[in-house]
C-alpha cells in the first residue's frame, strides 16, 4: 500500500502540469469555440436508397474530377462464433484475388487502369471496408470490381496457401519486432469481452492456421457476404449513377442472415500472456526487453452520445513511442508525451486507443517498459496521469498495477469489472 501512496500523490500533483487544464472542467470559451467549428464545417446532405435485396446506397456529393466508391461489410472476428477462429483474416488475404470474370488481381489492376483506378481493404473487428477510387466516369467500372469481389470470389487453393503463408509470416514477425500493438489489442479485448463478439481475437489463432480449409472459407463466404450486410457508399459521386451501377452488377439476391447478431457483452477481468525467450539479434543490436501493460476501460459505440468526447479525449491524451523525429503534427505535445514520454526516459512507448464497434467500445491507456519497472511505482506513472485529470485513480486500479509480475516479453492487460 505505500506505493499506492506515493501514486496517489503523483496523481494529485500532476492534474495540472505545464498549464494544461484538468478534463473534469468545462473549457473556458468552449461554448464559442464550437460555434466557430460549427460555422466552418461545410454540411454535405447524404442521400439513401434501400434496394429490394436489403443493400443501402449512401452518397455524398463532392467536387473534383475524383470519387471513391467502397462497400462496408458486417464482417470480422466477432461473428466467427459458429465458425473456425481466423477465418476472416484469410478472407482479409484474399481481398481482391481471382474472381469469376477476373482471373487474377492483375487483372482488376488492368481493368481500372483507364479510369486511374485504384483498391483497397481495410479488416476490422466487427466490419470491413472495399474500396475503389477513381475518376468519375468510371463508376460503373468501380462498381463492378467490388460486386466481383464481394460475391463472385474463386477462392482458389492457389489463394488459400498463398494466404497461409502470409499469416505465418505476420505471426513469425511479432516474434521479431519490439512493438507487439496488435497482440496487445487481441489481449485488451479478450479480457474485457471474454469469450463474446469483439473478444475473439482478430489474428488467426497459431492451432487453426493449420486446420482452416478451403471449405470453411466459402461456407463463412456465402453466408456472410450477402446485399443485406452491406453498405454501398460514394463519395463524389451522383446518386442516381451508383443505384444505377448497384442494379446492373450486384446480384439481386436477399440471403438469408444466419450469423450470430449477439450485442457484445463487456465482462472485465485480466489477462496475461507470457515469452521467456530470448529477444531475437537482429543486426547489429538486439530488441529490447519488454513488458507491455494495457490498461481499459468502457467507453461507447459509435451510436451513442458520448461517442465524439471518446473521440476528444483519445486525441488528448495522444502518446506514441520515445523516439519521433516530428513536431506537433506527430502527438508530441498531447498528454502522455508530455507527461510520461518526456518525463520518464524507461519508458519504451504510451499510447491512448478508443476502439469503437456498432454496440460496445473500449478506451485503453498502454505502455511498454523494461519489466523491472513494472511493479515500481514509476512503471505505473503512466496510468496514474491517465487518471490524474480527476484525482481519483480507483484504489482497485492501483493495488492491481502494483501486483503485475516481472517477466520478460509479458502483455498485461486489466479491464475493471462493470460494477
């Protein structure tokens, strides 16, 4: 208990460091400041349509010569209840691979190189985003390549064990590099929705890279990515022109939705995960040793009213690694560069997230060290500036800082249970 003391005292005496007002006060002039934002934000109107199959086609008209078209899917870890664990980060591999009229990616590569097009996927816990750019006359092209690939997918073997690979090697990487981000954020989640939805983790599990078939792959496939799970939006583009595209190369299908549709259900509790190898000699100099702590909270979806001062408060608090050779434009000047980074020279990396899904959110403070600073007062500095805006770090949160083992390469994560 005397080094949840000496935290509190630190906690009391950094509120207010380098001028920086607490976050529990209103901004003197905020009322204004809004107003000011209000006026100079240019208000686009979205238009909607809702297509006999269930798909919605959202635009928002923009000027330029360029548009960009995507499709967002209800898909990701959270609905692999009923399936193989990692399957959607095979299906993330495979984005934009053969399909029914494109025998390769070069081919869609070579198919929107006359309108200057261009693609990309983004994989999420809970969705996934297709996108296309290009110039505005080839919205139907655009249109087309993403109906190829969201129904009309091959799936090849070829693709199956190129994407096998793939993911062997990213899991093979982690072992290699000093920042374990996307480990931490599979561990923060387990931990705060244990065994539901957005607590799946999102990288296939290293049992399953093995197991996952090529069937497992169509069957989620098929019955995923169906009209009423998407989402078709354009950004520059004329309304009427992408329900026009919508209609002549998206199939007119319904699908029945037979995913498991559970509301994330925030549990709390611990998790650890531990290597007590030694960290791998790359070049000249070998990677530090590390112990990474994540520490969070519930926040909000993004539905909800608080969803914006989720948003605010993330980019205050900021953070990043040691070392950035940027300025302002990099975050040294948010809250935990300032009052951590800058302050306490063993520390590796801290870094404030909100991860945000359609029903649930978590807000995560995290910090990398050298395990002897772990269970000292100084390794928890971190959280106690996270708190310090109140004053009122909960005696549950310190104690269990406090408790945190001293083993190398340890992930740490604590989600308080919802009283």
């Amino acid at each position: 208990m005397r080094g949840v003391r000496q935290l509190s005292s630190l906690v009391a005496r950094g509120a207010g460091v380098i001028g920086q007002p607490p976050l529990t006060e209103p901004l003197a002039g905020g009322d204004a400041v809004i107003q000011t934002l209000k006026s100079k934000v240019l208000s686009k109107d979205t238009k909607v349509t809702e297509l006999p199959t269930g798909l919605k086609v959202a635009t928002v008209d923009w000027s330029g010569g360029m548009c960009s078209i995507g499709v967002v899917l209800n898909t990701g870890s959270r609905y692999e209840t009923n399936h193989r664990r990692g399957i959607t980060h095979f299906l993330e591999k495979i984005s934009f691979g053969s399909t029914r009229q494109f025998a390769t990616s070069e081919e869609i590569v070579e198919a929107l190189q006359p309108y200057g097009g261009m693609y990309e996927s983004q994989h999420f816990r809970d969705v996934a985003v297709y996108t296309v750019s290009c110039f505005k006359y080839g919205v139907s092209m655009a249109t087309k390549v993403l109906a190829e690939t969201l129904f009309n997918a091959t799936i090849s073997p070829e693709e199956v064990e190129e994407a096998r690979g793939s993911i062997a090697y990213e899991l093979q990487t982690f072992a290699m590099v000093a920042d374990q981000e996307p480990i931490v954020t599979d561990t923060v989640h387990e931990a705060a929705f244990n065994n539901n939805t957005v607590g799946f983790n999102k990288i296939c599990p290293m049992d399953n890279l093995t197991a996952i078939t090529r069937s497992d792959l169509v069957e989620y496939y098929t019955s995923h990515y169906i009209p009423s799970r998407m989402v078709l939006v354009g950004v520059g583009v004329d309304h009427d022109d992408l329900v026009a595209a919508a209609n002549e190369h998206f199939p007119a299908i319904t699908g029945e939705n037979t995913s498991d549709m559970s509301k994330a259900l925030y549990t709390g509790g611990s998790c650890f995960r531990f290597d007590d190898s030694s960290p791998p000699v790359i070049g000249p100099q070998e990677l530090p040793t590390l112990t990474h702590v994540s520490i969070g909270f519930p926040s909000s979806s993004h539905q909800d009213e608080d969803y914006v001062k989720y948003c605010v408060l993330n980019t205050l608090m900021g953070g990043g690694g040691s070392f950035s050779a940027g300025g302002p434009g990099k975050g040294m000047y948010t809250r935990l560069y300032l009052q951590v980074l800058n302050r306490y020279h063993w520390m590796y990396s801290a870094l404030a997230f909100n991860h945000v899904y359609e029903d649930s959110g978590i807000f995560t403070i995290s910090g990398s060290s050298h395990p002897s600073h772990v269970s000292s007062n100084r390794s928890l500095v971190l959280f106690s500036y996270c708190h310090g805006y109140s004053n009122n770090m909960p005696t549950e949160l310190m104690e269990y800082g406090f408790s945190c083992p001293i083993l190398p390469h340890a992930i740490v994560t604590y989600n308080p249970c919802r009283l």
